[in-house]
C-alpha cells in the first residue's frame, strides 16, 4: 500500500510560481499583455535563471484588477495612478497602526509611571473638588 499523500498546501501569495501561459489564462489576458503591462512597469513578475518569467498569486490578482480597471473604461495611465494611490494608501495604513501601537504603548507606560509615583509617594495633599463659586483656588507645588 501506498504511503498517504501530504495535504496539499498551495503556494505562499508572494512566491512567483506560475508560467506566463498559465498567468495569461488565469487572468483572461494574452501573454502579450502581460509582457507590455511588464514594460509599463505596473507588473513585475519574478525571474528564473534562464530569464523566464514566473508569476505569483499576488501578480495573478493585480492583473486581474489592471484588467477590470481598463474594462471599464480606464486607460492605462489611469491605472497606473489608481495603483500608485493604492500603494501609498497600503503603506500609510501600515504606518497609522505602527503609530497607533506606539501611542498606546507609550500611554501604557505613563500609567504605569504615575500609578508608581502614586504608591511610592502618595500626596499628603487633600483631594479636591470643584471649587465653589465665586471663590479662588491655590494650588501648591511641592518643590523638588
């Protein structure tokens, strides 16, 4: 008896793995286009050591939205810029969470920093209200 197979696990997303024949059928596009798409630089597929082009998961869905951009009526430019906007767009969101989990790290910490003060060395100061109308309000600074 045969040893089972292993599950098959498809390729990782960014892994350049399909021949430009198949990229050509798995996008509706001819292999010609997607020399020019190429040239135009809005595609860069990877390249074996003979110099053949191999197209990744991630290229395959590029060009299938290249190809529905310029379907409905977009030129190629237009695409261009639409892709280019996209990009920035990707990299700004990736930048606003870095900064976000920075924020919220450095809040954390100050937090923790005044809960520490506050155990270490509680205020002999009275808790105050709000100060009732018409009456003024010192506040005092202990000096270091």
């Amino acid at each position: 008896m045969a040893a089972p197979r292993p599950p098959f696990e498809p390729p990782a997303p960014d892994v350049a793995v399909y021949v430009i024949s198949v990229a050509a059928e798995l996008t509706g596009l001819h292999p010609q286009t997607l020399r020019t798409y190429e040239r135009m630089g809005l595609i860069t597929p990877g390249r074996t050591g003979g110099g053949g082009r191999r197209y990744s998961y991630r290229d395959i869905e590029r060009l299938r939205e290249i190809a529905a951009l310029t379907s409905s009526g977009i030129g190629i430019e237009g695409v261009r810029r639409i892709m280019e906007l996209e990009n920035q767009v990707a990299a700004l969101s990736v930048r606003n969470e870095e900064l976000r989990a920075e924020l919220e790290a450095t809040l954390e910490a100050l937090r923790q920093a005044v809960q520490a003060r506050r155990t270490e060395s509680p205020s002999r100061l009275p808790v105050l209200a709000e100060p009732p109308t018409g009456q003024a309000l010192v506040v005092w600074r202990r000096g270091r």
